[in-house]
C-alpha cells in the first residue's frame, strides 16, 4: 500500500511530511527512500529513521489511528563510503547532497523478528561511527546522531540479543538535547548493557598528538561524569578506531583515569610499514600499560572474507555503517548470525585480559 504524505513545515534544514496511518491488528514496516536522512514519529513518539542503507522502519501493531510524521533531510552527506580527497567520486556525492523528499510512504506487512540463535564463535559488535566534526555542521551531527541512535534501538527491539557498541559522550549529549523521551529509552538500554557504553571513555574521539595531557584527560574526566551520572556506569575503554596517531604517553594517560583497555582500527591503514601485533600490552614510558587492540575495521557486513579475518587474528567483527553514522541494518544482522554474537566490549576485553600472560 503507498501513502501520500503531505508538506507541513519547510526549513533550511527540513521538510516535515505528514500523513495519517489507519488502525492495524499486525505489525507494519514502514518503506521509505532517501538518501540524506529522516527520523519518523508516530503520535510524536521517534519510531525509526531512515537513509541510505536503512530504508525500513518497524510499527507493531495498534489499534488506532497513527499521526504519522517524517523530518526530512534537505541537505546531507550519507552515512558511509565518502572518498579521503577530492576527485569524481566527491563531484558526484556533493551532486546528490541535495534533494527535495520523496512524497510516497510504502506500507507493507512486517517481516518475522530476527533470529534469536547464534553460532560461530566470534564476537560481534554492532557500531555506527559517526565524526562529531568533519564535512558537515553540528546541526546535522546531532541528527546523523539520532538517526543512528534510532536504528539501533529498532534492531534492539527486534532482537534481545544485539548489542550495539557506542562511544562518545558528546553524541548522547546532542540525542538528550534532542529529544529527551527518546533519549531516556536510550539510557535504559544502556544502563542494561545492550547500548555499550563501556566504550565512552572519551568525550569526542580526539586527536591525540597536538592536545596536552591536561587536555586528554579532561575528555577523560567529562566522559566518566557524564556516563556516571547519566547512566551510573563508569566507561574503561578508549575506543578511538578513527584517530590520527597516538601519543607514546596515552597508556600513561587512560591508566591514571582507570582506564585500562584501548582499541582502534586506524593502525590498519598503514600501507606501508604494518603495525605487527592485533592484540599487545602498551605500556607508557612510566611503565603504565593498559590492554590494547588494533582491529582490522570498524565497519561493513559480515563478509565470508570479514569473518576470517577476524578469526585470524582472534578480534571482533564490527558490523554496521559508519562515518557519516547510520549503524547496521536487519539485514546485516541477520546475516551475522553465523559468525558468531553481539556482546558488551568489556566480555571480549575480560577474556583477553584473561590472556595476559601472553
């Protein structure tokens, strides 16, 4: 069944459609186009977002009418795949960065929940990288912000086993300044360990070559009061996958904030001179040492290729769209299922911590 949604509000921003959903007895999935990014709200409530990738928004069933509304993107960068420099790829994604809404909303049965069994013995984390400050305004962080933080709260209420890790205290921050129903359905999830916020220990993903030592650990400080008093956790570890270069006193750093794991992908990209060791001991020139990871990527699908990989060199596998935000889709999680399951970062942290020794 299409629906025709109708203009309400126009900004520089946004267009905000309208549309009215009858009563259903079964549970809907709402199908919609856009590249640049919407959130969908029914009866006012943030019931999903779509972009690029995620195109398919759950409803369970209701019995009355729905005041359905979509806050739609005018101008925006998607979530994934954006070039490290200028060329056609850049001349053609700045093309399509505009765009009026499509006016047509598809309403079709929804599909069976996700599975609940897991095999394979990897471990999976569901993320959705999201640079606070890179090709676009704050404004449209804090949406890419929400839209993330929506698909992963959907794909937690399709499916209890998905965990979906999240740094960056500043992201949550932007969603609470947002909206703040939806945001307390946020921290319910994290304070239950699903939306793993054991990663925050920083407040934005910094660099940590030009900042001073103080500076660090004020990240370190506004993160851990800011988890503990909003969540009542206290975040230990660094999770950086996108920062340029670490410091040599880092380990010094995070272990005198308790922080005593670290993980990035960015040593990966090293083309030319290989960083040999995926799991090590880094110890600072005190001597410090926190318990440190170089995972191969902080994003894509569950690939037979991914898989191995990650088995290889005995990491997690990290699903999901990221960049620009966005996070995993139902697709990608269901097609994980044979890899491995979700679970906290601090579960795989304990175990190697476990192999210390080593």
């Amino acid at each position: 069944m299409k629906c025709v949604l109708r203009e309400r509000q126009r900004s520089d921003d946004l267009v905000v459609l309208a549309a009215e959903l009858p009563p259903s007895a079964h549970p809907l999935a709402l199908r919609y186009r856009t590249e640049l990014g919407a959130v969908v709200r029914a009866n006012g409530r943030l019931a999903g977002a779509f972009d690029r990738e995620h195109d398919v928004v759950a409803l369970p069933a209701h019995g009355e009418a729905l005041a359905l509304t979509l806050e739609v993107e005018r101008r925006s960068l998607p979530t994934n795949g954006l070039p490290p420099g200028p060329g056609v790829r850049w001349s053609l994604l700045l093309a399509r960065a505009r765009a009026e809404p499509e006016r047509r909303l598809e309403i079709e049965a929804a599909e069976p929940p996700l599975p609940h069994a897991w095999g394979g013995s990897l471990a999976l984390w569901g993320h959705g990288h999201l640079d606070v400050a890179w090709l676009w305004t704050y404004a449209q962080a804090r949406r890419k912000a929400v839209r993330t933080f929506a698909n992963a709260l959907a794909l937690m209420e399709q499916d209890r086993g998905f965990v979906f890790v999240q740094s960056q205290p500043q992201l949550y921050e932007f969603v609470r300044e947002a909206d703040a129903e939806f945001f307390e359905r946020v921290a319910a999830r994290v304070r239950d360990g699903r939306f793993d916020a054991s990663v925050a220990a920083l407040w934005v993903e910094p660099d940590c070559n030009v900042p001073s030592g103080e500076s660090l650990l004020r990240q370190m400080l506004y993160a851990h009061r800011y988890c503990v008093e909003r969540f009542g956790i206290e975040p230990s570890i660094a999770w950086l996958p996108d920062t340029f270069g670490f410091a040599r006193t880092l380990p010094t750093l995070l272990a005198h904030a308790g922080i005593g794991c670290f993980a990035t992908t960015k040593l990966q990209w090293n083309d030319t001179t290989r960083f040999p060791y995926p799991q090590f001991c880094w110890r600072g020139p005190d001597g410090s040492e926190v318990l440190a990871a170089s995972i191969d990527r902080m994003e894509g699908d569950a690939t037979g290729a991914r898989v191995r990989i990650a088995s290889d060199r005995g990491e997690p596998l990290i699903v999901g769209y990221g960049d620009g935000g966005g996070g995993p889709t139902a697709r990608q999680v269901r097609e994980a299922a044979s890899a491995g399951s979700w679970e906290p970062a601090t579960a795989w942290f304990a175990r190697l911590g476990a192999r210390r020794a080593e």
